[in-house]
C-alpha cells in the first residue's frame, strides 16, 4: 500500500521491520520504486534480494528489466535477461514485450528484434515498442515497415502505436504516409473527436490515461503535418483539439516558424498567454529562428530579455540564434560581443554563424579567426571550408581558396535526398549521376535549364560553375524532378537531405516552383524551406 501510494520511506522502513521476508514483499518494493520512477532503487533491491538467496520469479524479472528502462542500462538489462533465459521465461508474453521496450530504450535495436523474432505471440504491446524505438532512434524507415507488418500479422495498431507512427512521418517529411494515418485514426475510432462525452462513465484514472494518449495523439499530429509543411492542416488539427498543452503550443509555432511565417508566430505567442500556458526554451527557441530568417533585429532582442520574465535561462541554441542574426543584419562586432560573453563555449554553429556573417559582409581578419575555431571543435567540419572558401573567392585569395578546397574535396560528405510520392520514400544520391535509369530526370532538368536560360534568368544560377553541366550531381534536383513527373499538376513536393542545400539548387527551385506552379517543401541539415510562387520561406537568410 505504501509503496503504491509513492510512500516510499515508510514502505521501506516496514519492510525493513518484517521479520520474515518473502518474494510477495521484495516484489511489492521493486515495483513500488519502478512505479515511481526510481530505477537504482529498484535495481539495488534486485541485488540484494538474490544475495538474500531469495530467487527472483517472473514479477520480479518482469518489473526488474522496467528498472533497467527507467535508467537506460544496457549491461544491466543484460544481466536481467541471462536470469530469465535461466528459469524459461523468455517466452512469456509479458517478459518478451518488456525486454522489447528495455532494449529499444537502451539503443540496442538489434537485440530488441531479436527478441522480438523469437516471441510466438506477438501483440500491439510488442509492435508498439518496437516502432517506437525505430521512431525514436531516427531509424524511421524500419518504424514504418514495422507498422505494415503489424497490419499483415493482423495486429489493430492503438494511438501509442499511431503516435509513434506520426513521428516517424515526421522525421523523414512522409506526408503521405502522414495523410493516411490520419484518416486510418478517425476511420478506426482512434482518434476520438469528443472524447470527454463519450467515455464520461469511465473511472477518473482510465479517463485521465484516454485523455493522455489522445492529446499525444493530436500532438503528433500537429507536429508531423508543421514538419511535413503543411502547416493549415497542423493548424486544423489544433483548432479541432479539446485542449492543448505546451507540446501543441510549440508544435504549431514550430511548423510556422519553419515557414518564416513570423507574424503568426508572435500571434500564437499571445495566444499562449491568453491561455495560461506558460513558454518554455523550445518556444523562444521558435521565436527566435523566425526572428533571424526575417531579419527582425528589434523583435530577436526583446524576446531574447522576455525569456528571463518567464524565469527561463537563455541556452547556447538561443544565444545561437540572436548572434547568427546580429551576424546576418551587417552588427558584427554586438554578435561579436555576444559570442564572447555568453555563459557557455561557443559552438561549432555558433562561429560558422560567424563565418557565414564574414562571407556576406567581406570580413577575411574575423573569417580567419572563426573558420580556426571551428576547427579545433572539430577539424573536419566540410560547412567550414565551404563558408572559407567562398570568402577568400570573394576576396580574389587565390592560393588560399585553393588550399582550402583542396581540402574540401577530401571531407564532403555524399548528398541524399529522400522524395515521399503516394507514401513511398524514394531515395537519390550524387552517385546516380551516371546512373543510366535516371536519363529521364536528366533530360527534365535539362528542359528546365533551357527555360531559365530563354527567360534570360542569369542571375538565377551562380556563375561559379558550369550548371548545365555537373547539375544532376545534387541529388535534390533528381529528387524534385522525379516529384515533378511523377506526381499531379500543382501538388505539393516534399524533399528531405542530409546536407545544406546549395544556391544554385536554391535558385532552380525557386524558379520552378514559379514556372511549374509547384510548392516545394525542402527540408535539409540546417533550414527549413518552402518555395512558393518563385519565393522561398526562409528569406535567403539560410
């Protein structure tokens, strides 16, 4: 009873009064301190019960592996399952779902598979666990084909399943896939649209639990549709929620802030207020990445002091923001200033906001000085050289320019590009460039070449290089083109990469999103872009 009620002192000072011990009251400890998230506890107590030469049983393994969770111990969850594999237990169904949950927890992807292979019975408990570790770890792909897995096993996916789902869609901007899950939820009742009717005869835990795992629902729900671009649909979703909390709050800013769409974020910003949901470091942290790609100087330092109003401390992301815009908006020696009082060690990102400000505004003395620092952060940071490259090109630096990009060439890491049609993520690399499947993209992108140049649009593509020529080497025009021919007229395009666009690819987009009528959602290791009637939502400032 105590130890249920979290009365974890007293439980413990009556447990240490009995004058027999047995596997009922070790039992009722453990979970009592794996309940209350208390995993060392719990797991202290595993030791001690074994060194009492009192056997564990099932419980005792089962609520012992949700130690092993609560702590993130793969050694220890390892140790754990050795006993279980002793007494036979690795096929219960209980065991093997919590083994799954513990070793996905515990980034070990592989064993939890393995034990998940090997269950015989396999339910949404399992499914879930394993699509959550995919979704969490960045490995979105495989939570995907996970999810239609369980669909051929039979399996009806809940909304933690679903949750997990979304976020998945999320990471790797699959809008389609995102769409459809959406309507598998409402088709199948779970996504419940009044849900505080409906189940109004339920006990108040089993209420506040529903309640939970449907504003998650929702939650993930904003967040996928603002991180795929489809910010009207995010914000339909939150209109339509019986509440939100700080995570809808800040998904729906996020989505917009991606956008550049500052005015709506200030907006939603007072709307939090109005009601009472108080911001956190990930709001401002919104707040202040719409203020640096639209060049707000003013607005950036008057939330940037806000934040201390709200007993919040600036991290080094926000300081982040506020010197890459200072940079940007020609103050260099206030973002200067900034970097050299700021309460943490600069970043990498920090001082290639530097590099980046230098570049624009001619400044090789300070370049010099920050491309040094970012090296000795890390001495093979490809973005680095590029930025320094440029400035010495800029400055007519000749042999310098050369020497870094010699350097260059032997750090640049491949380009990707992920391009979601019909729910199917298709994958390009630079490598297809020579690929003989892809001559159809190659003579589109040509196509598009000969248009710019007959709308005498020089001043689309960079002079320093031959476009024409090396184009189908970035991987997210083969991407954007095989979206353009493989998709309706006016739909919307959606592109994922693993490294900065460049200007030039920045350009052709832009100008096909005009010529096509297409809007482009462009997502890439540093920004966040939207082109739309030949304008791009991060305002050049990325």
């Amino acid at each position: 009873m105590f130890a249920k009620c979290g009365s974890l002192m007293e439980a413990l000072q009556i447990f240490n009064e009995l004058p027999k011990r047995t596997i009922v009251s070790w039992n009722a400890l453990i979970a009592g301190y794996v309940e209350h998230g208390h995993g060392n506890d719990a797991l202290n107590c595993f030791d001690q019960m074994q060194l009492d030469c009192m056997s564990p049983d099932a419980s005792t393994l089962n609520c012992s592996l949700k130690a092993c969770g609560l702590i993130r111990s793969s050694i220890k969850s390892q140790v754990v399952h050795s006993e279980i594999v002793k007494k036979g237990l690795e096929q219960s169904y209980l065991i093997g779902n919590t083994l799954v949950d513990v070793y996905v927890k515990c980034n070990l992807l592989a064993d939890g598979r393995y034990v998940f292979d090997r269950q015989k019975v396999r339910n949404v408990i399992s499914w879930t666990a394993l699509i959550s570790g995919y979704a969490d770890r960045g490995v979105s792909r495989d939570a995907l084909d996970c999810l239609e897995e369980m669909e051929v096993d039979g399996v009806v996916p809940n909304a933690v399943t679903m949750t997990c789902s979304l976020k998945a869609c999320s990471n790797i901007g699959a809008i389609d896939v995102g769409q459809a899950l959406h309507a598998q939820t409402v088709k199948r009742g779970i996504l419940y649209t009044d849900y505080s009717d409906r189940f109004s005869k339920i006990g108040d835990k089993a209420f506040h639990e529903l309640a939970t795992e449907q504003l998650q629902l929702e939650n993930a729900l904003v967040d996928m549709y603002g991180k795929c671009g489809n910010v009207l649909d995010a914000h339909d979703v939150f209109g339509s929620m019986p509440m939100h909390d700080l995570v809808s709050w800040n998904a729906l800013i996020t989505g917009y802030s991606r956008q550049g769409h500052a005015e709506i974020v200030f907006e939603l910003f007072d709307g939090m207020a109005e009601e009472a949901v108080h911001p956190d470091e990930i709001t401002f942290l919104s707040i202040l990445s719409v203020c640096s790609h639209a060049g707000l100087v003013q607005k950036a330092r008057s939330y940037f002091k806000a934040m201390t109003e709200y007993n919040l401390s600036p991290k080094s992301e926000h300081y982040n923001c506020v010197i890459d815009l200072l940079g940007r908006a020609g103050q260099i020696l206030e973002a200067t200033e900034m970097l050299e009082r700021m309460p943490y060690q600069p970043t990498i990102f920090a001082w290639c906001s530097m590099l980046g400000a230098c570049r624009k505004w001619g400044n090789v003395k300070l370049g010099q000085h920050a491309f040094e620092c970012v090296l000795r952060l890390d001495s093979q940071h490809a973005a680095a050289f590029m930025l320094m490259f440029s400035i010495y090109v800029d400055a007519c630096m000749w042999e310098e320019a050369k020497k870094v990009e010699e350097a260059l060439q032997a750090l640049k890491q491949p380009g990707q590009s992920l391009v979601d049609i019909f729910g199917v993520v298709h994958t390009f690399c630079e490598e297809d460039v020579d690929n003989m499947r892809h001559k159809e993209l190659h003579a589109k992108l040509r196509e598009v070449y000969l248009e710019m140049e007959k709308r005498d649009s020089t001043n689309v593509l960079t002079k320093t290089s031959n476009s024409i020529n090396c184009s189908c080497k970035h991987s997210e025009r083969l991407a954007l083109v095989y979206g353009l021919l493989n998709t309706s007229e006016r739909s919307q395009i959606h592109i994922v990469k693993n490294v900065p666009i460049c200007e030039d690819c920045h350009n052709v987009m832009t100008f096909i999103s005009r010529t096509e009528r297409r809007k482009i959602v462009f997502k890439d290791k540093i920004c966040y872009h939207e082109f739309k009637n030949g304008k791009c939502s991060c305002g050049y400032y990325c």
